[in-house]
C-alpha cells in the first residue's frame, strides 16, 4: 500500500512538473497595449491552428471599463504565440466573456466558420444588477480561421430578457433579468445524434433587484439550430445562485452543464443534465467531486470510449482559494472522475496562484490548458498528456 501511494504520488508530481517545464506565456499583463488579462477562452481549428481568447484590460484588472476582445494564434501546438489581435473594442466601455466555437457542419461553409459570442455592458455588474445598466449578447464569425471577422449581430433580445423599454422598446420582458454573461470559455457544437449542428453556449443572468448570497443569479444556455439565423433560450437551472457555466455534449443528444455556486454554501460544482440537447434540465445536483472556491471551470468532451463520452475538467480544485488548478477525466459521462493531473500549485498557498482555465484537445492524446497564473499576472498555455482508455 505504501508503494502503491508513493507510486501515485510520485505520478502526479511528475505531471505537475512537466506541465510548469511546458507553460508558455500567452497573455502577459502591461504588454500588447492592455494592463491586465483576464478570462481566457480557447479552441482548436480545422486545420490545426489553435486560437487563444482573453479579455485585454486597457486601464487595469477591474472587470468593468475599457476592456477589448483580444486574440493570439498558434501554428505550433501552442508552442509559440502570434502578436495579439484585437477582434472586438467596443470603445471605451465593456466587450468580455468570449465564447469561440466552430460551426463545422454548415454546407454553405464546408471549410468551417468560426462564431465568437461575447457580451458588452455599460456599467459595472453590481449597478446592472440594481437596474442602472445594460449588458449585451454578440456575436461575430470569421470563414478565414480567425484572420478577419464579420460585422457585429446583436441577439440579445433573443437570449437575454432585460426589463429596460426606456433603454429600448424592444427590452420590455416581463422577466427582468438584468447581469448576463456567456459561459466563460469555448461554447460547443454537437457532432452527432439528433441534435447535429446544434451550438450550445452556456451562460448565467440576475433577475430582479439584488438577493442576499446572490440568490439572484442562475445558469442557463441558449442555442441554435440554424447557424446563427436563430436562437432559443434553455430553460434556467434550477439551482439558486448557479453561476458561470460551461458545457459539453453526452451521448444520445444528451448535454452535461456544469456551474460556478455564487452563494459559496456548499463548495462544490453545479450540474445538470439534459435529455434534449440543453433545451431543458432533467436533473440537477452538486458534484462533491468536484471542489470548488467559487470560481469558473471548463468543461471538454474528448472522446467516446464503451459507448460513452469521455470528459475532461479543469477548475482551481481548492474550496477556500483559486489555487491547486487540476484537470481531471471522467470516463463515464460525468459519474466519477478518476483520473487527475495536477497542473499547477501555489507553494505558498497563494490567494489567485491558479484561476480561471479552458480546455482543448491537442492531437490523440493531449489536452491544452489555457489558465491564469500568479495572481492574474500572465494568461499561460501548458500541453498534458493524458490516458483516453481506462486501465482494467
């Protein structure tokens, strides 16, 4: 038995190891014109290029003022990086929370077209959440792997339901809801079943006036059918104070949504599965195995093994601080999540060593890791091989 533990101990430490000898620096705030980046979002081309998102904070770290959508791009397996491109500004106010994904089964685009969802605001979420502010929902598409982009399509009166007519008539709903933000990270795309082209993109909203432990706030997601001429919302979670959300594809056109708990009652991960490719919740309940301090998570489907979507996630796996960021593999659909691979550890304990992370497969067997690092001082890039069969 002691063997046993050294041998496992001894395996996550070379992993972690590894994984700080690989990280490559992507985002470095005070360089490329911005303060500070945060909020990373990534996903992986056609053609084996890899796109790497962050918001790009002009003045400084605080989530509302000038901040843009920023963009690198890597022809090496993130390797190395291209000079940052700025793909949304919306001036001196709020583009954030980018949520990239490939449509790959549109036939008027059989090369691909990228979508990129983000949201913008007008003022900081607390005076949005009091009624005193707008947030916006997005989008814009590239045919050319990312190197020029589309005009802006606002959708927001169909996947938002903000209570402002004097804002604008066309935001009269009766169901005031007020702070909206996409997933963070990459939203998806189911590849087969019934729901095939559908893309999903997880997000959260406040309805009314402030709740005490942000009762206020719940998860949902919207998505569509069409390619973007379209959307629906999915029902709201029901789970008080469900947050950040990010999602992924089972089998049988089945959906895994997996949520930040904003109240911090219970410190662990929110999920609910849906039957009906995310348009509704079958179940939804705290995942104990999955520890978190509050914070954001991603969440990747990575392959099929037995019938049965294998799964990886990632998220600051400490339930006081953002630190201890471990990606973990599920090969039963999200039922139990054997496998781990630490990625990386404060050796202080640091407050924000490890936050907000996302995901993407990089070859056969490897999974990229785009995270914030050292106190949200770098946005870094780190390659982990990883097991796709379980062992007998």
């Amino acid at each position: 038995m002691i063997r046993l533990l050294f041998a496992c101990s001894f395996l996550l430490t070379s992993l972690f190891a590894k994984a700080q000898l690989t990280d490559v620096p992507v985002f470095v705030s005070g360089q490329e014109g911005h303060k500070s980046y945060r909020i990373p979002g990534i996903i992986g081309l056609p053609n084996g290029e890899l796109l790497a998102f962050a918001e790009g904070r002009v003045h400084g770290a605080a989530d509302f003022g000038d901040v843009n959508i920023v963009m690198k791009r890597s022809t090496d397996n993130g390797k190395t990086w291209q000079p940052l491109q700025t793909v949304v500004d919306y001036d001196t106010l709020q583009a954030g929370n980018a949520a990239p994904v490939v449509d790959l089964t549109d036939p008027a685009y059989p090369k691909g077209r990228i979508f990129l969802f983000y949201n913008t605001g007008n003022a900081h979420e607390y005076e949005v959440r009091k009624g005193n502010g707008l947030r916006e929902v997005w989008y814009v598409t590239s045919v050319d792997n990312g190197k020029s982009w589309s005009s802006p399509v606002n959708i927001t009166t169909q996947v938002h339901r903000p209570n402002m007519p004097k804002a604008n008539p066309a935001y009269a709903f009766k169901e005031d809801w007020r702070s909206y933000a996409n997933t963070p990270g990459h939203a998806l795309q189911f590849s087969e079943g019934k729901y095939k082209g559908r893309i999903f993109v997880a997000a959260n909203h406040s309805a009314g006036p402030p709740k005490q432990n942000f009762e206020d706030y719940a998860a949902h997601g919207f998505y569509t059918d069409d390619h973007g001429k379209t959307f629906r919302l999915s029902e709201t979670v029901p789970e008080t104070g469900s947050n950040e959300a990010t999602a992924a594809p089972l089998t049988g056109g089945r959906l895994m949504l997996n949520a930040r708990n904003q109240q911090g009652d219970v410190r662990a991960r929110i999920v609910s599965i849906s039957s009906d490719g995310g348009a509704t919740w079958d179940t939804t309940y705290f995942d104990h195995q999955l520890p978190d301090p509050v914070n954001e998570g991603s969440l990747l489907r990575i392959g099929t093994g037995k019938g049965k979507a294998i799964l990886a996630f990632s998220n600051a796996a400490d339930p006081q601080r953002r630190d201890n960021l471990t990606l973990r593999l599920s090969y039963d659909e999200g039922k139990t999540w054997p496998r781990q691979y630490l990625i990386a550890k404060s050796p202080d304990n640091e407050q924000d060593y490890a936050a907000y992370s996302d995901l993407v497969k990089v070859g056969k067997d490897k999974i990229g890791i785009l995270y914030e690092k050292n106190g949200y001082r770098q946005i870094v890039f780190t390659v982990v091989p990883v097991a796709l069969k379980v062992k007998k």
